[in-house]
C-alpha cells in the first residue's frame, strides 16, 4: 500500500516540485495551500507523513501542527525559509514537530527525509518491560500505551522525543554516545547535528525530571553521551 503525504504550503510552484518528485517515488501525494484546508484533508485522508510550512496565511504552520499533533503521532516535518535556531528547535518541539527542512529543499536530502521519518515511525515497540515504574511511582513508563506518566500526570511526547526516550531506557544503566543516539533516533544523515541531541534532552528532562536543572534519571557524561540511571 502506498505510503500517504500531505504537503502544505501556499507557495504552489514548491508544492509541485515536491508533490513531482514523491509521486515518481511511488508516495501518494495530498496537496494543501493552508493550514485550514490542512486539517481537512488530514482528517479526510489520515496521512502517513505532513510537510508542513511555518508562514502560511489564516493558520501557520505552528498552530496547524499542534492541532494534528493533539490527535496524532505521525511524522511532521516543518519547512522553514531560514535555517533553524535553537529558539526556532524549541519552538517546534512545544508544537510537536519532529524535524526540519530548509527551503529550497534538494530532492535528495527530502526523500532521505522522508523515508527515514517513516521508517522510524514504523519501527517495534522497544524490547523491555511493557510498563516500567521508577522513583516509587513517579515515572511510568507504559510501552504498549507508549504513555509516559510523570507524577500521576500523563506527559505529552513527541514521537521523536518518546523515541529517544524509549533508547534511553532500553539501555538504561549504559553510555550512549551523541553518534550512536543521533544514529538511532535521527538517522545516519543526522551524525554531525550534535545540538539536536542537547536541545532534545534539555526538553525531555523538563517533562520528565522533577527538577531539570538537577537532572536524577538522564544523567550527563561529559563529552560522550547520556545514560538513563535506573533510580529505584
């Protein structure tokens, strides 16, 4: 069955270069001028995959991805005009967006995009307990719900984000590297974006940690990488 993608932006000489190189890929292609019309065929059609632009008019980009993101974990890519800040990562991860492309986007790097964003998404529930507690009931871990429950309070995750936490504590116990957490999270075409990973933990320990500045289950190796410590 072909994979789905919805592609939003109300630069219509864009739309048909990228919705042209997916269709010949063999990707079955939506096409959406705004963020409104968005939500339409979202709901209609359920796709696999949304890029999404950031300045769009009636409804930008953010606010369309939050509204997909309350009902869906499926891959947003943002395609932004400039290229990112950290400011502009955090920004995206608030709204739910699970990475980024710098417009005018080359054919190569959109379909490694793509393809790694669904492959990822597609990948098996991680090999560990199905429900995990931690510090006497105030971190659960729920695999098969893929819920994250913080103080008795459900905590919204990102995909990206519950991927790299799931890694974390798949391997909980043990150093991982920037590489080796960029390689299985991101993918190989993401080995040299060593602030993704910061950025990404920064904001994970924010909902996970019961105080982010004093981190007790992500713990920080200094030069190398993070470990999930098993605190009891």
């Amino acid at each position: 069955m072909k994979k789905k993608i919805l592609i939003v932006d109300d630069e219509e000489r864009l739309v048909k270069m990228i919705a042209q190189v997916l269709s010949q890929r063999g990707y079955e292609v939506f096409k959406a001028s705004n963020g409104q019309e968005a939500l339409q065929i979202f709901f209609a059609y359920k796709p696999d995959l949304v890029l999404l632009d950031v300045v769009m008019p009636r409804m930008d980009g953010w606010q369309t991805c939050s509204r997909m993101r309350d009902v869906s974990n499926i891959p947003i890519i943002m395609l932004t005009g400039k290229r990112q800040s950290e400011e502009d990562i955090v920004r995206g991860l608030d709204y739910g967006a699970d990475d980024y492309l710098l417009k005018p986007v080359g054919n190569n790097e959109l379909l490694a995009r793509v393809r790694g964003a669904l492959r990822r998404a597609e990948l098996p529930s991680a090999d560990i307990e199905k429900q995990i507690t931690y510090g006497d009931g105030f971190l659960v871990v729920d695999v098969t719900e893929r819920k994250i429950t913080v103080n008795g309070e459900r905590v919204r995750l990102t995909p990206r984000e519950y991927n790299l936490f799931i890694l974390l504590v798949e391997n909980a116990g043990r150093i991982l590297t920037h590489k080796q957490i960029l390689e299985r999270v991101w993918g190989w075409e993401y080995t040299d974006d060593l602030d993704y990973v910061r950025i990404y933990i920064s904001h994970l320990r924010q909902k996970i940690e019961p105080n982010s500045s004093l981190p007790k289950y992500i713990i920080t190796e200094p030069g190398v990488g993070y470990c999930f410590q098993k605190t009891s």
